[in-house]
C-alpha cells in the first residue's frame, strides 16, 4: 500500500479536548476523528487496527465453540418491557418511534434480544447448550462521553449470552470464555488482570472484569500480592475485626456540641477515635430516602449500599432532604428516634457498644449510643469502602490498590431472562424446564485503546505486530532518487506477498516521514537512504527499539521474517 493513496491525515499537535495519552495519539495519528460528542469514525488506518482486534475475537470465540450470528442493532420495546428493564434501564438507552409509532431502542445490551433468539429457536435439551455471540453496534448515551473511543456513545463490542441446561453447562461455558479472553486480550499484547466484580443487586452469580491496569483507569482495584485476591473495589471486602467490648452499656445522653459536624471536629471535641462514631448518610434510593449507618472511620461504598437497598439509582440526599428526613441540619444525623425510613446499617454498627452520633437537632450530639437498645435497622450488610492498606480477606496482608480500565466482563446471569421472558426447553424427561445464561462481554474499541494507553512513547503510537495496521512500513528517504526508489518498490513488491507493508512514497523531508514513522507506529522500519546509496544496505529499525541494522537484501528478508515469527508466535504462548 502507498501512503500517498492512503488517508492518514496526522496532527503535529496535541487536539484541546483530548486528555489522555490513547485519545491524543488516535488522534495525531489520524486513526479516529470525532463526529460528534461520543461518536467516533474510524478512518482507515484505525479501522485496519481495529479489525484485527475484531478478527482475534472471532477466531477465539469461534474456537470456544461460540456462534456468531448478527441480529438488529434496533431492539423493539416490547422484549424490554417483558423483563422490566424498559423502566430500570435510566436515560443511557436511547428510545424513539417508528413511523407507525411503534417504541424502539437503540440496543445498549443484547440480553432480551438473544433471550427472544434461543426462545423461538430451542426447544430441546439436544439445543443445548448454545452460545451465540455478535460483534455488533452499540449505542449508550452515556452521560459524560470522554477518552475518545475509551467510553463513546456508538462502539463496536463483541458481546455473547450462553444458554444451559443446568449450572454445572453453565460453569463449563463461563471457564471456556474465561480463557477465551485471556488468550484474545494476550493475543491483543495487552497485559490484563481478571478481577471479581459487582454483580449488582440480582446477587449471588459470579462476575468478573477484565482490567488493563493504568493511571487513567476509570475503575479502581485493590490487589493482595500475597495470596493474589484482585477485586474492584464495587464489591471487595476487607478482613476486619470487630472486637467485642465487655464494657457495660451506659445511660444515653446528649452532649452539646456547637457548630461540631465533620468526624474529624468531633473526635478533637470529644478527644477520642474515629471509630467510636456512627456516622448516618442519607440517600435517595430509586427516589425514596434510605439512611446508611457505617463506623465513623469507614466509608460508604455506593455500589454495594444501592444493592443492599436493592435500587437502580442511588444518590446522597440533598441539603433540603436530610433536613426533612431528620428534622435537623446536615451534620448533625443519628440513627436514634428516626421514624419512617429505612435504615441499612453496615456490619461494622452491631458491635458498637457506647458509641456516639447525631441527635437529629442542631448542635446537639448522643453519646452512649447502642445499636439494638437504642435504634434498630432493616438490613445489616457489608457497604463500606475498602481501601489500600486495609487486610485482605483471604489471608489478611495489606491490600495495594491500582486504577484499571476495564475491557471486558464475563458475568453469570443466572434464570433472570429465561424466567422473565419464560424460555421453555423439554429436558430428557420431556419435563418442561428454564435454561440457565451468561453473558459475555468486550468493548473492540476500547480494547484497542487501551493497547495505545499501555504501549506508546512520547513521539508516538508502539503498536504490538498482531493489531499493527500494517507489519512494514519502507521509507525512501528520497523519492526522486531513481536508485532508491526502485529498491523501495522492488522491496515493497517481494514483502507483501507475505506482510501487510505501507511505503512512504511521499516526496516529503526525511524528518516529517520519520515523526509519522513514529507517530503511527508501525512495528517494522525500513529505511531506504544513504547507505543503500553507498553500499547497498537497507536500514532496518523496530518501533520499539533504538538500534538499527544494516541489511542486504536477502539478510533482510530472513531478519524481517525471525521478527515477525517471534512476535506474533510470543501472542501465543502460555
Ligand atoms: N461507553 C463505552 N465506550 C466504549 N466501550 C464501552 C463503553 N461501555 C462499555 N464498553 C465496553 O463494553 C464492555 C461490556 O459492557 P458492560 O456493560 O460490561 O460495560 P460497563 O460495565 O457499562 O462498563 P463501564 O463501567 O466502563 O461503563 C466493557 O467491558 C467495555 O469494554
Ligand atoms: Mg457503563
Ligand atoms: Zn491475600
């Protein structure tokens, strides 16, 4: 392929709206350019990258024994509305109607979708099990677009939904994709750690996401390098121990406390520990207030409390709302004489003994506050945040935590779909019975990114050989040397029978092609220049390395192939 035939329209600057490294290079190197707030089209050279990344998810998930089918982007209402999630799905699904008024969406997930595939195509054990899979569009109209492809509106992912007859099938399918990811995330050359994840308020099935660790990660990880229990912190838990004091309980009390609010002013005030306060949130849950109560040293994790409340939508309580819910200003809540309100409490409450917190009136605190005599809660359950430095719970070292970006999720839904949308298969019996699912993840582009996020320089994209929009990339240095350029073709003509190479024929300066060189990062360098002309040597450099060699034409080739053979087969290894 000639650069002048190609569109690689490259940027000398930094774009203004672009805030990480990923997006700014996509950007410089003429990979992607933006549409409008989320939406992304990729321009050849990208869309090249891009397929490949498509391409290695096809032939794994292919060897899993997954089915590639493509159904409609559009999914009808009405299969949302069978599971209830036409109402709980919130404003990131884009709804509108057709020209007879019937109501669609913009599909953001394919659940309901396949669920109504496998309703009206299987009927039989002998249909099972079956994974069906689609690389497909997706449009999330997600609150805050940012990082370019990292988190769009519009993307391309791969996503697949098993069908079993029974969870041990169900086991079986969620391993086989397991390892599919390791290997198409391996073969991408990206480094990625399987982490446990939320598994939202439906509870109990297993779930775990794919991260790339990285400082721009959106999600962040705590890690025990002792025994090797990875979580996002939505869902870790901690080792704590909750000692049991044999200290009588006292007389409750109120205690003056002008213009003290915040943990830190009430531990200097009643020149005691953190951990002796019960600090009382108030949240909207779904709309309706709910009060979490957790250790004053401790955080609330949001995730898990919104389970726990078992809620769609979760936010802190406004000024106004914690005013009506506890009669008193914000700072000044406690869990005692709260009426009509849920109270969720965190594990760390019931052990309490003599605690102290808010009255629920200005300036005034309770102290010798105990749970169970003094205020009761609808639900005791594990919301609180986990932290580096806290105890793993496996083997109780100190965690570390990192930020990662998350690229891909396998998750085991369990009956919620085939119950709701009632999917029937006749066993061997010929008894009725549910197919129990899964459902498996990954964003093509955003993993795309993330191989830039992680492998790139200050002057450019280092694009691994298996995702390169090209393998070779041949630079006469100058066009109008006939020598050179008729070694760059002839050279150009034996390689890509074998390699994708792209020729730099452009009648440039040497120092703008070697900045694109560097900028579009492609993995192999072949300079034809000044020491062709005097001996007959072809320059040959890696993008990720500083060392040249000089060739002859037949060494060349042989050195070009080892490159290649080593790289790619480095993908494949275990
Ligand atoms: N807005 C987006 N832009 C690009 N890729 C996305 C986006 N949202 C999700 N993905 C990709 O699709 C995969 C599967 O989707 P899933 O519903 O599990 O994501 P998610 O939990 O909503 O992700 P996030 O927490 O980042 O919003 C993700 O692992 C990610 O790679
Ligand atoms: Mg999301
Ligand atoms: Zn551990």
């Amino acid at each position: 392929m000639l650069y002048s035939k190609m569109l690689i329209p490259t940027l000398r600057e930094d774009p203004k709206d672009a805030e990480i490294d990923s997006h700014k290079l996509m950007l410089r190197a003429g990979l992607i350019r933006k549409s409008a707030a989320g939406l992304y089209s990729y321009l050849p050279l990208g869309f090249r990258a891009l397929l490949k990344v498509t391409q290695i998810v096809r032939e794994e998930m292919n060897s899993a024994g997954a089915l590639e089918i493509l159904p409609p982007f559009v999914t009808p209402a009405e299969l949302w509305k069978e599971t209830g999630r036409y109402d709980t799905m919130g404003k990131e699904m884009l709804r509108f109607k057709d020209r007879h008024d019937n109501e669609m969406v913009l599909g953001p997930t394919h659940e309901e979708a396949f669920t109504n595939i496998v309703r009206e195509t299987v009927h039989s054990y002998r249909d099972l099990p079956v994974n069906l899979y689609q690389i497909n569009t997706k449009f999330r109209d997600e609150i805050r677009p940012r990082y370019g492809v990292m988190r769009c509106r519009e993307f391309i992912m791969k996503d697949a939904y098993s069908f079993d007859t029974d969870e041990a099938g169900l086991e079986a399918n969620y391993q086989a994709m397991r390892t599919a990811y390791r290997k198409i995330f391996k073969r991408c050359g990206l480094e990625v750690d399987p982490v446990l994840a939320d598994t939202g308020s439906m509870g109990g099935s297993a779930s775990e996401e794919f991260m790339v660790p990285s400082q721009v990660g959106e999600e962040l990880i705590v890690k025990c390098h002792e025994c090797g229990y990875v979580a996002n912190t939505e869902r870790a838990v901690a080792h704590r121990e909750y000692s049991v004091s044999g200290d009588p309980l006292l007389a409750i009390a109120e205690k003056e406390t002008p213009a003290v609010k915040t943990i830190e002013e009430l531990t200097a005030f009643f020149s005691t520990t953190p951990d002796k306060f019960i600090k009382t949130l108030v949240y909207l849950a779904d709309g309706a207030p709910v009060v979490a109560l957790i250790r004053g040293d401790m955080e609330v994790n949001e995730v898990k409390l919104k389970n726990a409340a078992g809620a769609v939508e979760l936010q802190l309580a406004g000024e106004e709302k914690v005013r009506e819910v506890t009669g008193a200003p914000v700072g000044f809540a406690g869990p005692v004489g709260l009426k009509n309100v849920r109270i969720i409490a965190d594990i760390s409450i019931p052990p309490l003994v003599n605690a102290i917190t808010g009255a629920n009136k200005k300036d005034l605190h309770l102290v010798n506050v105990n749970p169970g005599r003094d205020f009761k809660w609808e639900k005791a359950a594990d919301i609180q945040s986990v932290q580096a430095g806290d105890l793993c719970p496996e083997c109780k070292r100190p965690l570390n935590a990192y930020h990662g970006i998350e690229v891909g999720h396998i998750f085991k839904l369990g009956y919620k779909y085939t119950d709701a949308m009632n999917v029937i298969f006749l066993d061997k019996d010929g008894k009725e019975q549910k197919p129990i699912m899964g459902c498996y993840g990954i964003g093509v582009g955003r993993t795309m990114a993330s191989v830039i996020e992680q492998s790139h320089d200050e002057f450019g994209i280092i694009w691994p050989m298996s995702i390169a929009p090209f393998h070779i990339l041949i630079v006469p240095v100058n066009v109008m040397d006939a020598a050179q350029m008729e070694a760059a073709e002839k050279l150009h003509k034996s390689l890509s029978s074998r390699y994708e190479v792209l020729m730099d024929d452009r009648d440039e300066r040497a120092g703008v092609k070697f900045n694109d060189a560097d900028l579009i990062g492609i993995p192999i360098r072949i300079t034809v220049g000044k020491s062709f002309a005097a001996e007959g040597k072809f320059e040959l450099k890696l993008r990720n390395s500083k060392e040249k060699e000089f060739l002859g034409e037949a060494e060349l080739i042989k050195r070009v192939g080892e490159i290649y053979e080593n790289e790619m087969a480095g993908f494949n290894r275990d």
